[in-house]
C-alpha cells in the first residue's frame, strides 16, 4: 500500500508536457501631432487623418509540438492571426519613417487606416540533426533583424517608430506575409542563422497562391559575444529580389507627370535589387532581465529600384534602470533615412529624413505595459514641417 501511495504522490509532482501553446498579444495606441508635419490644403485632399490617431491591434499566435503531441519528434507547427482597427497619423505626421509601426500591421493591400484582418503564418519546421531545420509554408517574413535592445517590426515593447525596429531598405523586398521556406541553422552557443526564399509581393489578407510575384532570397546570421561578462550580439543579413513589379523611380520625371495628370499608374520595373543589413547591441550593465546598453542599425541597398539608399539608427536603453520599478523599460534612439537620388525622387524633391524618439514603458503588471512616447521627425518629402508627435500605448500580453 505505501509504494503505491509514493507512486501516485511522485506522479502529482510531474507537471504534464504541454503541446499547445497559445499567446495573444493586445495593444492599442494613441497618438497626437502637436505641431508640425503635413497640412493645408493639398494635404486634405489626400488625406482625412486628422491631429489624433487611434489604433488598435491583435495577434493571436499558435504552436503545436508535435514530439510532446505524441506524433513525432523535432517538428513545430505554428499559425497567427493579426488585425488592425482605428485610423493613425502616419500621413499627418509626414514621415516616410511610420511613427507608429504596428499601424501597419496586418498589412493588407488597400486597407491602409481601416479595418484589417490576416492569417499572417502557417508554417511547418522540422529539425533534422546536426544543428538544422527546415521550414515552409505562409512566412512572417517580418520577423528578422531583431535586436535585444531596440526591438524588432513586430514588436510593441519598445520604440514606436518604424526606422528604429528594422532597415528601412528591408521594405522593398520584404513582406508581412508570403509563400516561401528555407533553412536555420545552429552553429553553436554563439552563431546561428538562416537561409530562405520566399515570395516578394505582399500576399497578407489575400489568397497567397493567386498574389505570389516575385523571389526574394535572404540569409540572416547572428553573433553573441561578451563584454567584461556582458553580453552583446551582432546581425548581418543580405537580401536579393527578382522579378517583382516595383516604381520605376529612375524614369524620366517629365513623362511620368504627365501620365499622372491623365489619370495613368507610375512606370514599373522588375529590375533586380538588394539590400544589406546589420544590426548590433552590447549591455554595458546587467542583461536583457535587468539592465541597460547601446544599440546601432545600418542598412545600405542599390539605391534604384529601392528607393532607400542607406539608413542608420543608434541608440540607449535598457529595463529595470530605476531600482524600484524592476520591470520597466525605457529607450532613446535617433535615425537617419537616405533616399534616392534618381529622377523620379529628385523632381519630387525627396531630400533625407532625421528623427529621434524617447520611450518609458511603465509595467503596471507582468502582463499590462502602458507606454508614454515623444518623437520629432523632419521629413524627407516636401511642404513638411519638422513634426512633434506624442503618443500613449497599452499593450496586453496573455
């Protein structure tokens, strides 16, 4: 009788293998131009945006591991869902840097400041020894380039703005969601990376079978490192895209004018182009938990047909500075965007684009941040005021 009482007591202690994971992700942000940005009379024939934005978003992600699932072992299937309401100041503020990132996610063709809704991954991965893993299926290809400090595109923890979560020059070439697969590769404690290719035109709230245009191939690969005992990464990825339809910002600017004034679209190209892209971070005290460090991003293209040349963003931050607030989290950060000097651009006067932005994110509880965010941004495009824009986030993480 007593071994099985010891039995049925060492079986209670032994938590369960979970097979499915599930996290939802709520956030809604407000934002106000204070001054500045883009107004007047051509700007409110374009635009009904106004000095107040309201955005709110959603995603629900999913994850099956099929080992703990009693299938078979090393594979992970994973599905999301995002959606988007409410209208930003992304016009209003003037930028071509979004000052409010996650207002343009899930981003689904047309529905730019309305309602959206996208099943944004279905993937498979399956490690197959040796350090590898191969994936396939409805890519988040918005995933890369992420920084423990700074964040990444996908990201609501940190900065709003989009030039300080990602290279800009990543945009020509990269979708939200897309049709692709590739490999990940484990090199050990320190490197890792990938190698994949996946469709360039964004096929996120449509069929992607029927939107597929275009091969976008990437390699992602990280460095760890330490400092006196801290630690640090490095990020370097490269990207090449072909036959994909894109604005031919080379054409000649007399023409295209005057096909725009009769009603006609912008000349196309499926002009092969790259990108590379490099990120960094190193803690200067304590770690990703508690602590605070430097970071830096750097992006460089062909310049034509991707419209941004080069990029550059650098910055502070860190969690836990203050002693009584353990889990909040803060960051200050400055970028620049160089953009094209092709004829199209430079008959628009398209010049570059400074800004910076400084973030305090109060956690009220694990699960609950409230975010208080300024930033100032002098535009690239023309009849722009430099523009001030405060904003306020909540984010609920379940």
């Amino acid at each position: 009788m007593l071994p099985c009482l010891a039995l049925i007591a060492s079986l209670q202690e032994v938590e369960p293998e979970v097979a499915w994971t599930l996290g939802l992700e709520l956030a809604y942000t407000y934002q106000r131009v204070t001054r500045g940005g883009w107004e007047g009379p051509a700007f409110e024939a374009f635009s009904d945006e106004d000095d107040d934005g309201h955005v709110a978003s959603g995603d629900l992600a999913a994850e099956l591991d099929t080992g703990k699932a009693g299938l078979w072992d090393g594979g992970t299937w994973r599905a999301r869902v995002d959606a988007r309401a409410g209208r930003s100041v992304l016009r209003r503020a003037g930028g071509v840097a979004a000052v409010n990132n996650d207002a343009l996610f899930p981003n689904v063709a047309d529905r730019f400041d309305e309602e959206a809704l996208a099943v944004t991954e279905l993937t498979a991965t399956q490690d197959v020894g040796g350090g590898f893993a191969l994936f396939a299926g409805l890519l988040n290809a918005a995933e890369g380039d992420e920084n423990e400090i700074a964040g990444a595109a996908l990201s609501n923890a940190t900065f709003l703005n989009a030039a300080l979560l990602y290279s800009l020059v990543e945009d020509a070439t990269v979708p939200h969601a897309s049709l692709g697969g590739g490999v990940e590769i484990d090199a050990g404690e320190r490197l890792s990376g990938s190698v994949s290719a996946f469709g360039s035109a964004e096929t996120a709230g449509e069929n992607p079978f029927k939107s597929a245009r275009g091969t976008t191939f990437a390699t992602e690969w990280t460095v760890g490192h330490g400092l006196d005992g801290l630690p640090g990464a490095q990020t370097f990825g490269f990207l090449y895209g072909i036959n994909a339809r894109r604005v031919n910002i080379a054409a000649d600017p007399r023409r295209t004018l005057g096909e725009l004034l009769q009603g006609q679209a912008l000349p196309r190209t499926e002009e092969d182009t790259w990108a590379a892209y490099y990120n960094a971070h190193q803690f200067l005290r304590g770690d990703a938990a508690g602590g605070w460090g430097v970071f830096a991003r750097l992006g460089l293209s062909d310049g034509d047909p991707n419209p941004v040349k080069w990029n550059a963003a650098l910055g502070v931050g860190g969690v836990g500075t203050l002693p009584s607030r353990p889990d909040d989290r803060w960051g200050l950060g400055a970028y620049y965007l160089d953009l094209s000097d092709e004829a199209l651009l430079e008959s628009l006067r398209v010049d570059d684009e400074v800004g910076g932005e400084l973030f305090y994110a109060v956690a009220v509880t694990s699960g609950f941040r409230v975010t208080l965010d300024a930033q100032v941004v002098h535009s690239a495009l023309p009849d722009r005021d430099t523009a001030v824009v405060l904003g306020l986030r909540t984010r609920f993480v379940f």
